[in-house]
C-alpha cells in the first residue's frame, strides 16, 4: 500500500524542510523503498494516516508505548499536568514520584538522573564510567545502538544498519580511538580486548537484549560472563535498557538475567510516550554526578513536570504485572501462529520473540548476532512490509527493527495479524 494523496503531500513540504524530509532516519521508508504515512491519530492497538487509513501497529513509537494510543490514566495525567505549566525548570514533585519509581523497580538504581533521551542516559552514563575509572577506553558490540553520540558510532545498529552506514563522517578519529568493539554473544571477543588493554578500559556497554539489529537475544551465560570479566578488571558494567527496561517486567532484562550492572541506562517506557531518560547506579558512582560531584551534566527540560506525569501514570499500571502477563499471553498466540505459517509456507525467514517483543528475519538461519543479522534478505523484507501494509499491518520500516505488542492489543488483533502474515509470506521456491 502506497503513501496515500495526503502523505505524499507533506512529504514533498517536509522534504524542503528537513534531511530526507523527516527527524529521525528510519522514517524515511527508504529501507522499504516507499514514502512514508504521517500519521494523524492512535487509538488503542491502532493508528490512523492522514488520509484516513487504520492500521493495526507494531511500531508503538518504537517502544514507549506498552500500555497502546491514548491510555485514559496517561492522557489523564498529562493533560492536568500541562494545565498546570509545561516547563519550570526547577524541581517538582512528580520527579521525585518517578525516581522512586523507577528504584523500586531498579533497586541496583540507588539514585539516578532524569534527561530527555536515551542518548542523553547513555553519553552520560559513559561519561561518568570514565570519571569513576579514571580510563578513557569503553567496549561496545556490533550492531548495538547506544543513540548517536560520537563515540557510539561505530559499527552501530538501528537507523545506521538501515542506511548501510557503519560508522558516520564527523566523528574525530580521536574519539573513535577510545572505541572498542566487540562481537555480541561472543565472549572471547570481549577477553581479547581486555587482554590486550584491561587496564584502559573504563567500561562495556551492552544492550542486555540487543533491539537495534533486529530482535537478537543474549546467549546462556553471555551476561554473567561480561559481569565476571568487567569485575575482574575493575570496569563497570553498563546495561542499555532504554528499549527492554519495563517491557519485559517490572523492572529490566537485568533482574530476569540475574545480572546487576554497575549503571543502567533507561528511556522510552519511562516517559509514557513523551521525551524522558534516565541513568543511574550505585550510590558512590552516582555521587560524582554534579552538583554533589565534579561531573557535569544538565538539561533545561530534565524532569518536566508534564513528561514526569506521564512516566508515573505508565509505571503505575504496570506496578502490579497484569500487563505483562497479558503480553506474553499475545506474544505466545502469536509466536504459535506466525512459526505454524511459516513452516506451512516453507519461507526462507526466521523468528525471535521475547515476551512482547519480535522480529521476523528474512535470513536463512536463526539469528543469534550481528553476522547473522546482516545475512538477512532486506529486499524480501521490504516486499513483507508491503504486502502487511496493504492488510492493515503497520511494522518497522525496516529489517533491523523490533516489533511491539502493546496491552491493548487483543486475541483478535493477534489472529487478524497472524493472517496477515500468512497471506504475506512469500511462497517456497522450488
């Protein structure tokens, strides 16, 4: 299904305006060879184009959005929220409520810090891990996405997989020298490095669940291992969560793993689908976060009140687990039903799904890393998207991007999308 009259209209406005016409890469469309819908609306499970056309959605803002479109609690909150003033830049009282929050949930979390985005949570926290070591160099792994701060920018997933990018001009070779990248999944890539250079390595930083090559989930004893290997060498251990942070739980991939980092880096869910970041650990490392200590970092709209209102109506309704024990209810219907179409059309595509969380590969084998991720047919994918658009499926506009189930999703909307899927699968050959 193409762009409709009206998207394509804007479209050729926003492209006068801004790069490629829009504010973040993926929603180009480029990666599935369309235009891309604007969109006017959500509701539920749902979200409508400017021209009109509802559709079924896995994007949910790209993860924020576990309780669906317009929660009446998060609607609720904001709206009170903003009547009362949008911005004060001073402390307020819902800051307080969701830092509390959000340690009861991350009691390895002893204090934090709010800022705007996960970008934000990760340059900072990677900041601090310097500070506390007094090393410059930081480990990172293919295709994990840590937001687009310069010495991120190696080897990086998300939007950079999408574009065929692996690093992006403007970044110091400098920089870059204090980046070190390992293999996910792969340990004794991350022995090598610490070998080699132990002693100048401040930190590794790891999505627990990486969600920026697509879905690729940590190995038996990946996690365990990089916490062993950083204590020995005394690094810290820094857990990305932005995207698996209360998705999965109440809390993070973390407590699942058994695995307490030294800092976690939190965004999305947090916020209820406004701007908000977070980063925190324990209490002598976060100590040396200024005004109490000499690292600094600051933000005008840090904690606004009307961000931190919607982060509080979210963590609260999913305080109690309901949520999640629907969720994975959703997701396992629709792993059953998307596994049985796919070996009943004999397509050349693979499944992973965690809780709410999935990604279907276009690949010939399962993917456990970032090697396999790349062997992924992204021209079939795009062929998928649009055969899914075209049966009211909304899904990430690209191969290397997760799908979400929201709350508000039913059975119902599963079995639609399970059909869906069938239909779109491309045929054995042969």
């Amino acid at each position: 299904m193409a762009a409709g009259n009206i998207s394509r209209r804007l479209f050729a406005r926003a492209r006068e305006l801004m790069p490629g016409g829009v504010n973040s890469p993926v929603r180009a469309f480029r990666a599935v060879n369309q235009e891309p819908l604007f969109i006017a609306r959500g509701e539920g499970a749902r979200v409508a184009d400017v021209d009109g056309r509802w559709f079924l959605d896995y994007v949910c803002s790209w993860g924020p959005l576990i309780l669906g479109h317009a929660h009446p609690a998060v609607v609720e909150a904001v709206a009170a929220a903003a009547a009362a003033g949008t911005s004060y830049g001073a402390p307020c009282e819902r800051e307080v409520e969701l830092a509390e929050l959000v340690r009861q949930a991350f009691p390895g979390m002893a204090r934090l810090r709010m800022v705007n985005s996960g970008t934000e949570a990760t340059m900072s926290a990677i900041r601090l891990a310097r500070a506390f070591t007094g090393r410059d160099r930081v480990v990172k792994f293919e295709g994990c996405y840590h937001g687009h701060a310069d010495g991120f920018l190696v080897r990086a997933g998300s939007g950079l997989l999408t574009g065929g990018v692996p690093t992006s001009p403007g970044v110091p070779a400098a920089v870059l020298q204090h980046t070190l990248v390992a293999r996910y999944n792969d340990l004794d890539s991350v022995r090598t490095l610490f070998e080699a250079c132990g002693e100048e390595i401040a930190a590794v930083i790891v999505e627990p669940v990486a969600g920026n090559m697509g879905l690729v989930l940590p190995a038996p004893g990946f996690l365990a291992g990089l916490r062993e290997i950083t204590r020995r060498h005394g690094a810290l251990l820094v857990f990305d969560e932005v995207i698996t942070g209360f998705r999965l739980c109440f809390g993070g991939y973390q407590h699942l793993a058994g695995v307490e980092p030294d800092l976690t880096c939190l965004g999305k869910i947090i916020g209820g689908g406004l701007p908000v970041g977070a980063y925190g650990g324990r209490e002598e490392i976060m100590a040396l976060v200024a005004p109490e200590g000499p690292v600094y970092q600051a933000g005008t709209l840090s904690g606004n009140p009307v961000a931190m209102a919607a982060g509080v109506a979210t963590l609260r309704q999913l305080a109690s687990g309901e949520v999640y024990q629907t969720l994975e209810a959703l997701g396992a219907r629709l792993e059953q039903g998307l596994r049985q179409a796919l070996a009943e059309r004999g397509s050349p595509a693979t499944l992973n799904r965690l809780g709410s969380m999935f990604c279907c590969f276009f690949a010939p084998e399962p993917v456990a890393d970032y090697a396999g991720a790349l062997r992924a047919d992204t021209a079939g994918y795009a062929r998928f998207f649009a055969a899914m658009l075209e049966r009211g499926v909304y899904l990430p506009p690209s191969q290397f991007e997760v799908c979400f189930i929201s709350g508000r999703h039913t059975p119902a909307d599963i079995d639609a999308t399970v059909e869906a899927f069938a239909a779109s699968l491309p045929a054995r050959q042969g």
